[in-house]
C-alpha cells in the first residue's frame, strides 16, 4: 500500500518510464516520417476522438472493478482484524475452572489460552502466505518483458521490502514441532489450522473448560475465520473476467497506434515548429491513455506481492501484538514500518 501523499517525479519516472520513453521513440519515429515526407497520409481526428472517447469508457469501467476487487479485499482483511480481537477476548475470558469439577492449575489454562492464541497468529501468516502465491493470469507468472518487470517491483516496490521481516512471522514460530509438521502437508494449511482449532475447542468442553454456549461462540468465530478466508480465496482464485482485463488493453494499443497519424499532420499546420512539439504532445496523450490501462491491471488483483497490494504483513503484525497482550506477554515484535513510501 502506498502510503505517501502523492507519488513524486522519481517514483512516477521508475514505474513508468521505460513507457514514456518507447511512446517518445514511435512518435518521433512517425513524426521523421512526415518531416522527410515519407509519408502525408492524415486520418481525420473527428474518428481518432471517437475511438478515444469509447478507450476512455471502457478503460474507466475496467478501473472501477479493479478498484472494487482491491476494497473489497480490504474490507475483508478489516473483518479479520475485529474477528481475530474477539477470538483473542473469547480465549482470554470464556477459558477458566468456573464450570470443572476437578481444577485445572492456572499454569495448564495459561498454556492452553497460549496454544489457541498463537495457533490462529500462526493462521494468520499462513493465510496470508497462500494468498501471495502466483496465479497464472498475475504479472509475475507471465514470460518475457511482464514477468520480468513484475519481479521487479515486487522486489523494490514490494514484498522485498520486508524479506528481513518475514523470518519473524513463520508458522513454525507458532505451531508445536509435531503439530507443523502434520499440517504443514495438507493442500490448504490455513483451512486445517483453523479445523485444529475446532478439534481443541471439543476437547475443552470435553473437560469442562467451558459450556455449551462458550463453545458455540466460539466455533461461531471459527466459521467467521473461514468465510473471510473464502472470501479472500475468491478475489485470489477467480480473475477480473479475461474479456475486460485484457481487450482494453488492445483497445489503447490501436489509439495509440492511430494517434500520431491524426495528431502529428494537425500540428504540423501550426508552422515549422509544429513537428517538434507534436512529438511530447502525441507521447503525452499516449502515456495518460496507457497509464490508465496500467493502474487499473496492477490493482485488480491486491495479493500479488505489490506496492499496490493490501498491506498483509502490516495488518498480520497488528492482530499479533493484540493478541500477545491479550496473553499479558511484554516481548512484542516491532509493527510493521512503511519503506519507500510503501507499507506491505
């Protein structure tokens, strides 16, 4: 998540400079092609404007779904954060001696309120880890110039930020050694984390740690767990429909490609300085129409390992330094801090 005011010259040159210099190069390249008269074909603007008017809405609704895609993934991981405070609270106040017939030692019910609470930590990171694993349709997962680019922004504008801090949220830090071992293995680690805490719940109303109605609200916050998990499992596994991701994309391409046909041979009008400024002027309605096309693909899908990206990492780290609290432990990780104006 970018976290700056605005995004600075610097920041605007790295992301998306190499387009702004290929747009200089081809209109250039159009613009010599007039000037030494190679050519004096001139396509009317009127159809140009039509053509643009049409990417613009186009562009404009892929945008607005892409950005839907993105807050609603944020309002998710918000639902996660009050959850996973309510299961801390229920851990902390529903597990005591009130309804056993045999006491347990307070040492015993602190361990078991320490096993649920960093077992759904250990939830948490793991879920989280699930979901920045590539898809084939994200940017990463592409060959070529793509994937490339991909790689890095995700190493400097993104999850390689934070590799040092990655160490630190493991599941091995959370889960006993046999208990990481066994589900370590299954196909969705968070989904059995989360049915292991299930299992331990039934063992406890078993011994009496706590009744009926505890057990309900407790599995209830359970369920909670999996229907966010579900919902964040879908925006990961199910694409912005192919047909609207990428046919924009073929609709800029031909803008831009018929832009300094018509733009170039108007401009030229104004006098002989007119192919000059032609030039900056083609590649500057080129770059906006292309920088559209670029915003909207890089946000619809929010856990791709991006600075544009849910800040996972950060909101993880949150929810754990609330629940150790909530344990009494003073030894705190650090939150999670913002570098180069990007939180993850």
């Amino acid at each position: 998540m970018i976290i700056s005011k605005s995004i600075g010259l610097k920041k605007l040159i790295q992301w998306s400079g190499v387009h702004m210099l290929w747009l200089l190069i081809f209109m250039t390249s159009v613009a010599a092609l007039y000037y030494f008269k190679v050519i004096e074909i001139s396509i009317p603007w009127l159809p140009v404007s039509v053509i643009g008017t049409a990417v613009a809405f186009y562009v404009g609704f892929k945008n607005n779904q892409a950005y839907n895609r993105m807050w609603e993934a944020r309002k998710i991981w918000g639902g996660i954060i009050n959850d996973s405070r309510t299961w801390g609270m229920m851990v902390d106040g529903f597990i005591t001696n009130q309804f056993t017939n045999e006491k347990v030692s307070e040492n015993e019910i602190k361990a078991i309120k320490k096993r649920l609470i960093y077992r759904h930590i250990g939830w948490l990171y793991a879920h989280r880890s699930q979901l920045l694993v590539p898809a084939p349709w994200e940017h990463s997962s592409q060959k070529g110039h793509i994937g490339n680019r991909a790689k890095y922004f995700q190493k400097n504008f993104g999850i390689g930020l934070v590799d040092d801090e990655v160490t630190k949220s493991e599941l091995k830090n959370f889960l006993p050694p046999t208990e990481y071992d066994r589900l370590i293995n299954y196909a969705n680690t968070a989904t059995q984390i989360i049915n292991e805490q299930s299992r331990e719940l039934t063992q406890l109303r078993a011994s009496d740690l706590i009744e009926d109605f505890r057990h309900m609200e407790m599995t209830k916050i359970l369920s909670n767990f999996y229907t966010l998990q579900g919902k964040n499992e879908r925006i990961k596994k199910f694409p912005l429909p192919r047909q609207y991701a990428n046919i924009s994309r073929y609709f800029v391409t031909i803008l831009i490609a018929l832009l300094p046909f018509s733009m170039i041979p108007e401009l030229i009008k104004l006098g002989s300085w007119g192919i000059w400024i032609s030039v900056p002027i083609s590649a500057l309605v080129g770059w906006v129409y292309l920088m559209m096309e670029i915003v909207g693909d890089y946000s619809e899908n929010p856990f791709q390992g991006m600075g544009n990206d849910i800040p996972m990492l950060s909101l993880c780290r949150i929810i754990e330094i609330d629940l150790l609290q909530m344990l009494g432990e003073t030894d705190l990780p650090a939150p999670i801090q913002p570098k180069n104006d990007i939180l993850m």
